[in-house]
C-alpha cells in the first residue's frame, strides 16, 4: 500500500525544537483523522497529537502545551511542531491518516533528544 512520508527527525538538546513533516498518502482533505505516533522500544505506539478536520485537536498530557499539529491542504501535509524538548520525547514518530476506507501509516522518523 503507499506510505506516508515523514521527515524531519534528528537529534535535539533538551529545550530545543524540531519540527517534523508527513507527505499524506491520501487527500487530507478527504480523511477522517489525522494524527502523530510515538514509539518507543519496549513499549506501545502511543499518539501525541491528534487533528480532525473540522480544527479539532488532541494532545497527552505529557506533551500539551509543547507539540502543535497541524497541516497544509495545499501541500497534502501534516506537521508536528515539537517546542522545549525533554529526553523522554525520543522514539521513532509516526504520522497517520484514516477514515472508513482504512488506516494510512508512514515509515516513521527517529527523534532523540539527548544532551
């Protein structure tokens, strides 16, 4: 099936930001959900910012007030701004867009946060 395509990770000092970018498979302008995944080994994908069209969004705790999704419709593309970075903010960053017709995945791109 065609992927997502992220970019965008790399490495960051705690504190800093890092802006990630996904290159939606599908029109974003048709989906139901569009969203970032975190995923560290060990332990299970876990969303970190959530969209749906209609401006509604979604963040965990853990990263509220610190990641901001959003996208361009132009473009076909889904970021996540990520703001005052701390080492547990490492893992590989999924970017995922859905609706009825199925679940769109990309690769995934690595972040580690690290001083």
């Amino acid at each position: 099936q065609v992927q997502n395509v992220e970019s965008g990770g790399g490495l960051v000092k705690p504190g800093g930001s890092l802006r990630l970018s996904c290159l939606a498979s599908r029109s974003i302008l048709s989906v139901d959900v569009m969203a970032w995944y975190r995923q560290v080994p060990g332990k299970e994908r876990e969303v970190v910012a959530q969209l749906t069209p209609d401006g509604t969004t979604y963040y965990p705790s853990s990263v509220n007030g610190r990641f901001t999704i959003f996208k361009d419709n132009a473009k076909n593309m889904v970021y996540l701004a990520m703001d005052n970075l701390k080492l547990d903010d490492t893992g590989d960053y999924y970017c995922f867009v859905g609706d009825s017709s199925g679940n769109y995945w990309g690769q995934g791109t690595q972040v580690t946060v690290s001083s």
